[in-house]
C-alpha cells in the first residue's frame, strides 16, 4: 500500500527576508505618516493605522510584521526574538524610515508651510508621557493579540494594531504627534516635523515602553513562552 508524501515542513523565514520586510512595512507605514501629513489630511491617524494593519498582514507571516524598534524591544524581553535578529530589525526600520522621508520631502508639496514640533518644559514632560502611555499600549496589544498562544491564527491581529495606533493618534497626536515608533520619530525629524534636540524624548518613552510592555506581558502569561 503506498503511503502519503510527507508534508514538507517549512523552514524558518532567512534573516534577509526578515530584514527586507521589516524594511519595507516600515518604509510604506513612515511615508504614509510624512506624506498624510504633508498633505494636511484631516484623516492622517486613519490613514497611518491602515498602512499599518495592511503592512502587518502582508508581512506579519515572514517577520513578525514588527515596523517598530519599540514593538521590536517588546518582543526581544518577551522572548519571540533574540538579539541578533532584535538589531537587524532595528537597522533595517531606522534605514526605511529615513528613506521614506528622503522620498517624501523629494516628491510631496506641502499643503501649508511645514510646522516643527518644538518641545520644552511642561510640553516635553507631557509628550513624554503620552509617548510612554500610547506606545505600551501598542506593544501591549501587539504582544496579546500576535504572540499570545491563547490567539493562534487569530484573523484580527492586524485590526487590532493598525487601531491602536489610530486610536493614538487621534487622542494625542495633538500633544506629542502621535508617533509611538522611534523609526517614524527619526523619519520625521528628517521631515522637520519634529525637533531634531527633542528626538531623545520619543526614543526613550518609546523604547522604555516597549520594554514594560515585554516585562508585563511576561508577569501576566507565566506559562506562555
């Protein structure tokens, strides 16, 4: 009696078709950010958490569709990632995300004159701390809904990110923008949509909140390795 094949067993995606994807979903999701912006669209946040749910389920099977060294320092305390991979991820948003406001500022008019978000006292403690906040969120949610043994093969994961950050964007853009991620923080300084002295303020709040995030998940899901 012949036997069934054997099912091939899927290999674990290559490092460069994680990098590459990384690169790409944070690419689209940083363009999507200057190019809104620029525009002076009112539905920007709407905007920037669509690119984002749609970069997550293109990209999420191969890399984990992370487009966020905060989300990524997330998953590194959680486990799902070790450091090695955890920096090529980070070079790979960092580059995308001065890339797509290299391209942005080439081919995107402004609507109105571009407006830097300069930041000092009561402001800069307050950015801080809607950055902390909004950015555990995301890694939060992001950790529960897409690494979670209770959610496997979920169908919404993706919903779920691209609303959080709209959801951000909306109720804080107005005191911080709405940034959440240090790869679209460094691309917006590059747009002069931030102020290049303050850029240590979202690379530390978001970076920290991912970090919690990771260590919170971890406290919450003992058995969930």
């Amino acid at each position: 009696m012949a036997t069934a094949p054997a099912r091939e067993v899927e290999s674990e995606p290559s490092a460069v078709r994680k990098y590459a994807v990384e690169l790409i979903g944070a690419f689209f999701l940083v363009f999507t950010v200057g190019s809104s912006v620029y525009s002076g669209s009112p539905l920007a946040p709407l905007a920037i958490g669509a690119s984002l749910m749609i970069m997550v389920y293109a990209g999420g099977h191969i890399s984990g569709g992370h487009y966020n060294p905060a989300v990524t320092m997330a998953a590194l305390v959680r486990g799902r990632i070790g450091i090695r991979d955890a920096v090529g991820y980070w070079i790979a948003q960092v580059v995308a995300g001065v890339l797509a406001a290299v391209i942005v500022r080439s081919v995107v008019t402004p609507a109105t004159p571009v407006k830097t978000l300069s930041l000092s006292g009561h402001t800069l403690a307050a950015a801080l701390v809607v950055e902390l906040l909004f950015t555990f969120a995301l890694a939060y949610v992001v950790l529960n809904v897409a690494t979670s043994k209770d959610h496997p093969n979920n169908g919404f994961y993706g919903l779920a990110i691209g609303f959080t950050v709209a959801a951000g964007a909306f109720a804080v853009g107005g005191i911080s923008g709405g940034v959440f991620n240090p790869a679209v923080a460094v691309g917006g300084s590059v747009m002069r949509l931030f102020a290049w002295p303050n850029l240590w303020v979202y690379l530390v709040a978001e970076l920290v909140a991912g970090a919690l995030a990771g260590v919170v998940f971890r406290a919450l899901n003992p058995a969930d390795k």
